[in-house]
C-alpha cells in the first residue's frame, strides 16, 4: 500500500464463495464511512468482488482453509481496500486483453480488466497474490 496510508479495518475471510456476501457488508460499511457517492457504489463492490473472487478461484484454487485477507486503508483523498491470497501469485503483467476480437466470447478473463476500469488505481505487488484498489473519497 501506497505511503501515507493508515489502516483502519482488517477482514479474514475463508475462501468460499459464500465470502462475497461478507465483502459486500464490508463496502457498504466502507462506502458509508468515508462519504462514497451512491453511483460509485458500485463500481467499488464490483471491483472488490471481483479482486475476492480471483483470490478465491485462482489464488487460493477453491481451497476453503487457505484464507483472503483484506485491509482498508485511508489517506486524506481516497481508500484502498487490499485484497491478499495464500496463493502462488500470477504474471499480471502478461495478461490478454479481454477486448480483442479472439478474446469476446470467453467465459472467463475479464477480472482485472473491470478492476482496472472501475477502481481508480489498480496496483498489484509481490507476486501478483496481492492487489491494491485505489477509490477517491
């Protein structure tokens, strides 16, 4: 997370997707706390939920020991919610684009696109088996 940030919430969750209705309640709270407009609502749950739902399906492989943890963390202008997995990590930086004619009508591959195209900022560190979702308040 970027400096100057702080801290103010962590959550552990299990890896079952049964945890989305968890992250849910998280952003509403998160939303609610730092004066998110109502028609950014959404563009946060999705991102998040999908960050979650990666960490779950590919980062932890369904394994429901394995945990994702998430941290919210604010400065002065936005708030960063963390999502972090137990998995192995993923080349994030080879990833195809989901826009290309080839690319349209696959079942899968549209994750970080849309966390790239709803979050502010999108950074991912280590070995990919953490993300950084970056909102404006």
């Amino acid at each position: 997370m970027k400096e100057g940030f702080t801290v103010v919430k962590e959550v552990t969750l299990s890896s079952d997707y049964q945890s989305l209705v968890d992250v849910e309640g998280l952003v509403d709270s998160v939303c609610e706390e730092f004066g998110v407009q109502a028609d950014a609502f959404g563009n946060v749950l999705i991102a998040v939920s999908e960050a979650v739902n990666n960490a779950i399906q590919h980062g932890n492989k369904e394994n429901v020991a394995a945990k994702v943890y998430l941290q919210v963390a604010t400065d002065s202008t936005h708030f960063c919610i963390q999502v972090k997995d137990e998995g192995h990590g993923f080349a994030f930086q080879d990833l195809p684009d989901p826009t290309a004619p080839e690319n349209l009508l696959k079942d899968s591959g549209r994750g970080v696109f849309l966390m790239k195209n709803l979050a502010d900022e999108v950074e991912f560190i280590h070995s990919g088996n953490t993300v950084n979702l970056y909102f404006h308040k």
